[in-house]
C-alpha cells in the first residue's frame, strides 16, 4: 500500500463534512487502496460535537482510514498537507451586510492562508468551500505566496452537477449521458450555466444539447434561473442549505484533480483567471472550463462564445471584481 495522504476538512463538525468525511474516508476520492490520515478542523465551541463525529468515523472500521486528528489549532490542522478542503466560513446573519460578511471571511481565509504557508506542504492542493467561495479561495492564495496559485480552486461543481442533473431530466437520460456543461464566474447567482458546449447521449449518438432538448426558451430562461437559484431553493424546503450534494459535488472536484479528467470532457472549477483568453480580468477566482492531468488543470481556451454568453460572463465577473476590490481593502487591516 501507498504512503497514507494527509488530508484537512475545515468546519468539520458542520452538516456538508458530516456527509463528506466517511466518503473520503472509504476511499471514494483517493482510490480504495490509498490510506488516509483525516484532520477535521473545527472551532473550540464544537469540539465536543466534533468527539462524537471522531467516534463515528472509528466505529465506520474503514481499513484504509489510518488516523483522525481533530483539533481547534491551525498548527496542528495545516501540519504537511497534501489536500487541505476548506468548507468552514461565517454563514451570512439576518440583517448582516455584504460588506460585514466578506470582512468576517477575510479574517478567516487570511489566517488560513497563512497557515498553509507555514505549515503545509508547498505541493498542497486546496479546494476552498466556504462562501463567498470564489473571494474567500482569492485571499487564501494570497495569503500562502510561496504556494503556486493553481494549487488552489473553489468549488461550482456543485452548480455544474445541478445543470448537468436539470438537462438529463429533461432529456429523460441517466446524468453520465450529459457532459460538458458550463459554469462560468462567481458561486452566486450571478453564475452564468452554459449549455452551448454541452452534449447529450441520446440513444447511443451524441447531439448538441440546443438539439437534445428542443426547447430554446427553457435552455436561456428558467434552466438558468433554476441552476442559479438551487441553492436558496433546498433552504426554502429544508430549511438547512445543501450538504448531501455540496459533498458529492467536493468528492467530484476532488476526485478529478487527483485522477483527471476523462478525454473530451471539462468540468467547471474556481480557478485563476490569469492567461485566459475569455476577455475575464486577471487577479480573479473565476469559474471556468478546465480540462485536468497530472493533477494540473488547464482552462479550455478555445471555445466559441455568443453575445448572448458574453454578457452574462462579463456581469458576474463585475460581481467579482467588486468582491475581490472590498475583500482587499480588509486584508491589510
């Protein structure tokens, strides 16, 4: 057997790591024969919360989960990391403005980012969760120079599953039938799902999913709406926010980093817009295409894009920039 990947899940008392642990754990993300040691990161008010999730993962007799370190301490957490998955963040309060979340998360994310820098490995691949998930994952980098910038991503695979999920219902096939969707921008609602690329299975021949779906007014309406609104929908039902599919959705992300990307196919991922050729300005954690190998992610560059694209890409860019332009004036303080 392989040497045990040390592996970090920040907010780990929380609901989304609750589902996560035991998948990674078992081997869903890193193979069945890769040993694991799982370091859950919580604040000191849930450590005893975070005892019982400890018991649990014990009581799982999961042969490849080496170790479980649970810790309130970043020195202890970000100890030589090879995967550090950051899902803790301060959730928005009623009546709390934008402003007074972001400033909250930059305190976080600075002081994480900083402790990647001091502790972890520099080969540290980091899948940033927490929202505002595209800003958050900007400080972090930041905050960690000495670690290359393409180590770090945050997660819309959660909104590229929903959009793959939404055109395969549609289409009445399994979701494997669909690939290539889009995520372009901002984890908000402000993202912009495309479906110009994508390709539908369709009885064994795969066609455009304009053709697959013949229905153009859903495909630039409520399709949209609805992928960009799932996530304050599963609140409004259940009164809690995803975390069953934002585990999935992390596994995928994850997953895919660590074994790549199948031939043909991009997934939606957070990453530095640096070199893009989308007209997307520099300095940003912007979502885009990527294709994946050797555990590093290239942006698929060359695809056509219509007016109609154009101008929901450029709007949650602007969404970014002001984020990113608010988030920075708080890292100095």
């Amino acid at each position: 057997m392989s040497e045990p990947i040390k592996v970090l899940v920040t907010g780990a008392a929380g609901q989304i790591a609750y589902s996560l642990l035991f998948s990674i754990a078992k081997g869903d993300v890193f193979g069945k024969d890769q040993p694991v040691i799982l370091v859950l990161l919580d604040i000191p008010v849930m450590m005893g919360v975070l005892e019982g999730v400890v018991m649990e993962l014990q009581d799982c007799a999961i042969p490849v989960l080496r170790e479980v370190i649970a810790t309130d301490k970043e020195e202890v957490a970000f100890k030589d990391l090879d995967v550090a998955i950051l899902v803790g963040s301060m959730p928005r309060r009623e009546g709390m403005e934008r402003k007074d979340l972001l400033k909250a998360n930059v305190a976080i994310f600075k002081s994480q980012g900083a402790a990647l820098e001091k502790y972890a490995k520099k080969t540290v691949k980091v899948l940033v969760v927490g929202n505002p998930a595209n800003t958050n994952c900007l400080i972090a980098a930041k905050s960690a120079p000495s670690i290359p910038k393409e180590n770090f991503s945050c997660l819309t695979r959660l909104d590229h599953n929903r959009a793959r999920s939404q055109v395969a219902m549609r289409c009445g096939v399994p979701a494997s039938h669909v690939k290539n969707v889009i995520i372009w921008g901002n984890h908000s609602s402000t993202q912009y799902p495309d479906v110009h690329h994508c390709k539908v299975n369709m009885s064994g021949s795969e066609v455009g999913c304009f053709e697959a779906v013949k229905d153009d007014a859903w495909l630039k309406g409520d399709f949209i709406s609805t992928v960009q609104l799932r996530g304050a929908a599963v609140i409004k039902a259940r009164k809690l926010s995803s975390a069953m599919s934002a585990a999935k959705a992390i596994c995928d992300h994850v997953r895919d980093i660590w074994f790549g990307t199948a031939p043909g196919e991009f997934v939606s991922m957070g990453v530095y817009s640096s070199g893009n050729k989308y007209g997307v300005p520099e300095d940003l954690i912007y979502s885009f295409p990527v294709e994946i190998k050797n555990k590093t992610w290239k942006i698929v560059n060359d695809l056509p894009v219509n007016d109609f694209s154009r101008s929901k890409m450029d709007a949650t860019a602007a969404e970014l920039v002001d984020e990113r332009d608010t988030a920075v004036t708080f890292l100095g303080e």
